[in-house]
C-alpha cells in the first residue's frame, strides 16, 4: 500500500458503485470522466469488448498523465448466448435483457486498464451468473422501481433483482457490481 501512496490515482468512471469499491479499498483517488465513444468493432466479443473500451477511455487522458499518476479505467459488459448485452437504451431494451438472463447462466466481463505516462496493463474477471426464472411482473417492478438503465445486462446485483433472481455466482460478485477489486488490488501493487 506504500507504494500506491505516491501514486495520484485518477478514476475515470461515474459509476457510483466503481467509486463506492475503490473507497472501500482505501485508496485515495480523484474522480474525472470524459465522454467516449463506447462503440466498438462488432468482430469482439466477450472479454474482448471491456478490453477495448477500458483501453480507449484510458487513452483520452494521455496528455495529462504525469510521472506519479495512474489512471484507471473499466467497462463491464454481460454475455448471454453469443451475444453482448449493454446499458439498455429504454424500458422495452431493459424488459428484453432480463428476459433473455431469466432462467439461464450468463457470463459478466469486466476489464480494467492501468495507465501511466510510461506504462499500461489491461486485464479482465469473469463471474459466470445463474439466475431463476423470472415472471414479467418483477421485471417490470425491478426495471419501474430501480432504473437499471445505467448497468449492464439492466440489472444491478446489488439491487432488489439480485436477492431474488441470482441462484449462484461463480467468480467475483464485485466483479458483477463493475469492478473486479481482489484484481484491481494486486494489479496495482505490481504496477
């Protein structure tokens, strides 16, 4: 933890869970985004996509990385039947996502970019999720009462639907929340 002490440590995310975790962790770190573009090439998948889009958001701060600042990026991204699952766009996105999750497993990827002024390392978790099957009336009470419309896979393990849809986790259940933290952690300790 010394060692992290000298660093400036920049969290590029507006996602209040990412900063709640990083809190948690004790580190001390500044909070500053900036709009991206989070398209991507449409041959990725999986763990591909988080990679990418954490390494371009890492990118927009290359001018004003420091010698002792680390910034930090991630994207997290839910993959069910070959397909990427995202931030959904509206209700009816949303109501389609955890129709598609209930009742079946789906993997959440997570990847995450270290970058300083010399130095950049990118890596991802994987938590594989089960989930019960779900009626439409808690899909709507989730999607009505706790707009999901900020997460991946329109749902937030943390919330309501994740005490009573998820039926397992393998992995990480931060990972899930958006920020793989065991692995952040010792990826900053070697950086």
């Amino acid at each position: 933890m010394k060692n992290l002490k000298k660093h400036k440590l920049i969290l590029a995310s507006k996602s209040p869970r990412r900063q709640y975790l990083l809190k948690e962790l004790g580190l001390e770190f500044e909070v500053h985004t900036k709009e991206v573009d989070e398209s991507f090439p449409a041959n990725l998948t999986a763990q591909e996509i988080p990679l990418y889009l954490c390494q371009k958001k890492a990118e927009e701060f290359d001018e004003e990385l420091s010698d002792n600042t680390i910034v930090i990026t991630a994207d997290t991204v839910v993959w069910v039947e070959n397909q990427v699952l995202n931030k959904p766009e509206n209700f009816d996105d949303a109501v389609r996502m955890l129709k598609l999750l209930s009742g079946k497993k789906h993997e959440v990827y997570t990847g995450v970019c270290l970058k300083s002024k010399h130095k950049t390392k990118t890596f991802y978790a994987l938590t594989n999720v089960y989930f019960k099957v779900l009626s439409q009336e808690e899909i709507e009470y989730y999607i009505n009462n706790f707009n999901p419309y900020d997460k991946a896979g329109a749902y937030g393990a943390q919330d309501w639907i994740g005490y009573i849809a998820v039926e397992k986790i393998e992995g990480s259940y931060f990972n899930v929340m958006g920020m793989p933290i065991r692995e952040l952690y010792e990826e900053l300790l070697k950086f």
